[in-house]
C-alpha cells in the first residue's frame, strides 16, 4: 500500500480524535440503554460474585441450559468497584473502545496508517457495533476478546511467533464461554492450524489449549456436580433437524452495513423513527459501505490468489487478509445450517474484520496507482500526481466522512427517539427511567419509615419474570417482596412502599392499596407508555372485605381466608378473596381453585390461579386475590365453592375444624345473595 506521509503528531490527534468518538458513542448516556430480564439476572450474579459468591454458571440459555460464568465474572470486576447498572454498562461500552483501538493497531501494523484510520472510523461509526457496545449483554463483551483472538493469529501464523498461541487460544477460549455464537471462531483456527501447519511449534498448540480449557473448568464441575451433562446429550438429542437458509448471510450483511437498526423503534413505531430519514440519502450510504466492503473482499481475494506473483514484502500483507477472509467468513458460514432461529448478534463475531477489508480497498483506491496493484513504496510530498490522483484522495475521505457522519446522525436520531417514545416490542424501558423509580422508591421509604418494598408487576419470580427480575437487581440493596399485581395484591403487618408496573391490570388491582396510602407519586415513562406508580401503606392496611366471613376458616396450611367481595360487570363476576397467610409455610406452591355451581350442582364456571408465593410468606401479611368467572344471571342463585391444593401435585389441602381435624376441601358461599 502507498501512504501519504504524515507526522507522528497529526497521526496521534487523528486517532485521539476517532478513539474519542468511538468512546462517546459507547459509552455517553448511559441511562438510555434498556435493562431487561437478561440484563438485570447477569448483573445479579455478578453483584453476587463481587460480594464473594464465586460463580460457577451464568444465567439460563433461551433452551434452558445454563451459560459458562465467564460474562459474571467479567461483569463482577466493575461491581467491585461500583456496584451500579451504569458501573457495568460503561464498563461494557470501555472494553468496546478498547476494541476500536486494536482494530487500529492491528491494520496500521500490516497495511498502513490510512487503511487503519479508515477500518477505525467505520468501526467507530458503525451503527450496530455502537448498538452491541451500549448495554449489559453478555456477548456484548465479545468484540475485544475476538479482537485479540484475531490479532494474535496473525501474530501467531503470519509473522510464525508461536508464543502468541497461548493467547491465542485464551482468547478463543474467552469468547466461547462469553457466548457460544463465538463457536464459528472455533474451525477458523483450525484452518489457520491446517494452512500455517509447517510455521507453527505444536507445543505452544498444546499450552494454548490446555489455558483455554483450564478457563473452563469451574463450569464444568458445575455441570458434573448438577447432572447436566446428561441434560446436556438429551437436549442435543432431542434438537430439531437443521435445516439450510441464507438467514446468517442476511443478518450479516445488516450487522456490517448498518441497515435495520428501526428494527429497535419495534413494529408499531418504527415508521415513526424512519420519517425522521431521508430514504434516499439512507440507500445511499448502505449502498456505498456495501461497495467498501465488497470491493476489500475482492481485492483481497485477488491479492491472495496472486501472491506468489508478488514482492516478498508484500506476502506478509496477504497472509494477513487470508486471516481476514477466514474471519469474516467463517461464522455465516457454519450458521448456513441451523435447528433453531439464528439472530444477528451470533455474528458479532465477525466484527471488525469487514472493515479492516473496506479500510484495506478505501486506501487502496485514495493513495495507490491502479496499473501497479502490488508494488510497496512511499510517494514523496514532492511527487508529481496527476490531477485524477490529486483529486481521489479529497474526494474518497469526502465520501467516506460523509457516510460516517449520518451513520452517526441516525444512531443519534434512533437515541432520541428510543429515549422519548414507547416501543413495544423493541427497546425496553430506558434505565434511566427505572432508576429513577428506584431513586423515589428509597425517597418515599425514608419519609415514611418503610421498611420494604412491594414490586407488583407482571408475575412474581425473579427467576421468570421480567419485571420483578429487573427491580430485583436495581433494588438489591433495599429488602423487597414479588407479588403478581394481576391477581394479588399484599398487605404486609408494618408499613411498606408498593411498586406497581405500567400494565393495565396490574394497575386496575393496584387501587386497592391507595384507600389508606401514606403518600403516592408515580415515575413518568416515554410517550404513551404510562408511568410505574409508586404508593406508601401503612402496616396492616388491608381493605376490609364487603362480605366478611361469620365463621373462622383454617386450612391445613395454616391460611386463613377472612371474607371476599363480589362484583358483576356483564357476564364477568369479579371476586376477590381476602385471606390471611400462614406463619409457617410450606415452600411448596399452592394454587386457589374457585367452582362456580348451579342449584342442580353442575359446575358453570371455574377459576384457579396460583396463590401468592407461600416462600415470600411473613407473619401478619394480609392477601386480596382477584379472579374472573363467567357470570349467567339467568342460572342465579348459585353455590361457589372455593379452596387450594398443593400444585403440580394437586392434592386437596383441607379445612380443619376447632379440633384441628380436615373436614373439608372447599368452602362453600352463595355470592348471589
């Protein structure tokens, strides 16, 4: 390659200039960035970790295996020093930079200063690497580690300096367990083994490996210890056939151009986002960043086919793009064959090896002489150019400086939007927002001597659910209790601060707790996605129900139902059932089940649902629990028998009598009386 000369110092503010972007875009506004389910269980850990709980597995797979703990103990090194969501989000977007800042090592080292500058600022613009950059993700954490597995191979099989296998295969090592789409890395060293096999001393091969898989080891005693290696071969076993589709292609192709990201806005309100970009000028840049990196393919395909044609000093150059090729390739390639859905970031992997290729061909086409395209010399400042040369270089920086800049315009743009309109079905709740419940939550239990907090949301285990996950982590500090607002609604014995969810039922239920509110305030979200309501109760503020119960009920786990109330809208009878918890509960579940009769004792309508979690169960917790029956006013009177059983077993639990013998499964009212 030709490079135009330039100074040491202008080389180091061009680089300054383009690593501080890169970290701007990764790693300013941290508060909007979502924080689901996945998010919040990986920090949980890692919070778990840095308290000195060493991990030994990470959070479930979407098939319910669990993940290598390598992402939770990346993620407890930031927790040791802040234990904050915004501690590990920045962490996060800082080893991404540090990332872009290797892509430039790694380019200047074999191609020169203008392919590096070139390759960095399309990787530091590039829309979906500042999107994988921005949040808690586990394989988020991927490009600086596939950076250095890149780097060291060609270290390693290019320039034959075998040492740099061990880190090599660390990093390969690291990658995998960070997130098995890295896998696809996994036969592209094998290629690089096969292809550089006489350059190589096989001893550092067997050091290498054995640091990779001794990276490994804590899992695999987890995995031993648990059984699930077993789990492991049946789930392998039972696994749909593969089938061939052109997906990772596809989704390759967006990850590299940049296309796709209103995908985020969600289905509803991504037209919303696009209107804000011109469409032409938006076919455009995909257009031209399709063209880069096509033509660095190409070229350096012909390179590598033509190398024995080429100078000696050159071979160097186009071993290294073998590296590139194989890197690029690899992992859509291995995806063409799939049993489950493939998604785009299983090909971060890739990154940034497209734009090492495109930032190889910009340079080539901005400083070189077309009819000599393997000749290495330096053009002097002096050198006469013709008026072509003069101009391609002007004009190639224009275009592609051009290109990055609405890049950076649209990921700018999508930000605000993201930040300010509700998405559903894209990007989550920003942080900022939920942090800023958290913040009220904690003001609220200070002025009224809280001494917990209620989250209410949409189902109640961490473990499960999204929204108790999430206020899980980001109240981690504060004692808390689940409870799913949709059909319960708790009245622990002292006072507490209710978090309710932005959900319509969980809401509508919620009221119940704002007849004796000490305060209420609520957190606003984005346009047309509501606000999470927050309310103070004082202790035992249970509403009274409408119909107490004359006599005393006690089942044999000790709950005590206390009345209910009975309301009919249509053909829907509401009924809420009051009752009091046991004080020592059996962990096991336990579910409500309410028969609606008629006189003849044919049952017309039935509900069950799962009663509030008998393992969150304090003494003096007072529950309203709601549930939905089909109501025929012409089949009046009627008998509703309600009572519980153990679930999934499904043994009845019985009524005791005065001497503490069962009597019965169900009790028995006459709601329309």
């Amino acid at each position: 390659m030709i490079d135009r000369p330039i100074s040491r110092r202008t080389e180091i503010i061009l680089v300054t200039a383009v690593l501080l972007l890169a970290a701007i875009l990764r790693m300013g506004w941290p508060g909007l960035t979502e924080f689901k389910a996945d998010e919040a269980r990986l920090l949980q850990l890692a919070y778990d970790m840095a308290e000195g709980q060493f991990a030994l597995r990470g959070i479930s797979s979407s098939v319910g295996f669990p993940n290598f703990p390598m992402s939770v103990w990346l993620y407890a090194l930031p927790s040791l020093l802040w234990p904050h969501p915004y501690a590990a989000t920045l962490f996060t977007g800082l080893l991404n930079t540090i990332a872009v800042a290797g892509c430039y090592w790694f380019v200047r080292r074999y191609w020169g200063v203008t392919a590096a500058l070139v390759a960095t600022i399309m990787l530091a613009v590039s829309p979906w690497a500042i999107i994988f950059s921005r949040k808690i993700w586990a394989q988020n954490l991927l490009p600086l580690f596939v950076m250095g597995w890149g780097i060291s191979a060609t270290l390693a099989f290019v320039e034959q300096k075998s040492r740099y296998l061990w880190l090599h295969f660390l990093c390969l090592a690291l990658a995998v367990q960070i997130h098995l789409a890295a896998v696809a890395l996994i036969p592209a060293t094998a290629v690089y083994l096969l292809i550089f096999r006489r350059r190589i001393a096989w001893k550092h091969v067997g050091v290498g490996i054995a640091i990779g898989i001794g990276t490994a080891v804590p899992f695999l005693i987890y995995l031993w210890q648990n059984g699930s290696t077993t789990n492991l071969l049946n789930m392998l076993r039972s696994n749909q056939q593969a089938a061939f589709s052109f997906d990772s292609i596809r989704l390759t192709a967006i990850l590299s151009l940049g296309t796709d990201i209103h995908s985020l806005a969600g289905a509803e309100a991504y037209s919303a986002y696009l209107a804000h970009l011109p469409a032409l000028l938006r076919g455009l840049v995909y257009g031209l960043w399709g063209i880069f990196i096509i033509g660095g393919i190409l070229y350096a395909a012909y390179g590598i086919g033509r190398q024995r044609q080429s100078p000696i000093a050159n071979r160097a150059q186009h071993e290294a793009s073998l590296i590139l090729l194989i890197w690029l390739c690899m992992p859509p390639l291995l995806f063409l064959w799939h049993s489950t859905p493939v998604f785009i970031h299983y090909f971060i992997a890739t990154l940034p090896a497209q734009y090492i290729l495109a930032g190889i061909f910009i340079s080539r086409i901005a400083y070189s002489v077309l009819r000599k395209p393997f000749t290495v010399h330096r053009l002097p400042l002096t050198a006469h150019r013709s008026p072509i040369t003069a101009y391609r270089l002007p004009f190639t920086w224009t275009i592609l400086l051009a290109t990055a800049v609405y890049h950076i315009f649209a990921w700018g743009t999508l930000l605000n939007f993201l930040g300010e309109t509700a998405t559903p079905g894209g990007f989550g709740t920003p942080l900022a927002m939920q942090l800023q419940a958290v913040f009220q939550v904690k003001d609220m239990m200070d002025k009224t001597g809280a001494s917990e907090v209620i989250i209410s949301g949409v189902g109640e285990n961490p473990a499960q659910d999204e929204f108790a996950a999430i206020f899980h982590t980001l109240l981690e500090d504060v004692p808390h209790r689940f409870v799913d607002g949709r059909r319960s609604a708790l009245f622990p014995a002292h006072t507490a601060v209710v978090l309710l969810q932005n959900e319509d039922e969980v809401q509508e239920l919620g009221r119940v707790y704002g007849r004796h509110a000490l305060l209420v305030g609520a957190t606003l979200l984005r346009r047309i996605e509501g606000a999470y309501e927050l309310v103070a109760i004082p202790g035992a503020a249970a509403p009274a129900p409408t119909i107490p119960f004359t006599e005393t009920y006690l089942f044999n786990n000790w709950v005590n139902p206390l009345g209910y109330t009975w309301q009919v809208a249509g053909e829907t009878a509401v009924y809420d059932l009051t009752w009091r918890t046991g004080d020592n509960p059996d962990p096991a579940d336990y579910h409500f089940f309410n028969h609606l009769l008629d006189d003849a004792g044919q049952r017309i309508a039935q509900a069950d649902a799962a009663a509030f979690a008998p393992w969150q169960w304090h003494a003096g917790d007072v529950v309203v629990s709601r549930f939905w029956l089909s109501w025929d006013a012409t089949a009046v009177p009627a008998t509703l028998r309600t009572g519980m059983y153990n679930y999934p077993a499904l043994d009845p639990i019985m009524l005791l009598d005065v001497a503490g013998n069962p009597y019965a499964d169900a009790i028995q009212i006459r709601p329309s009386e």
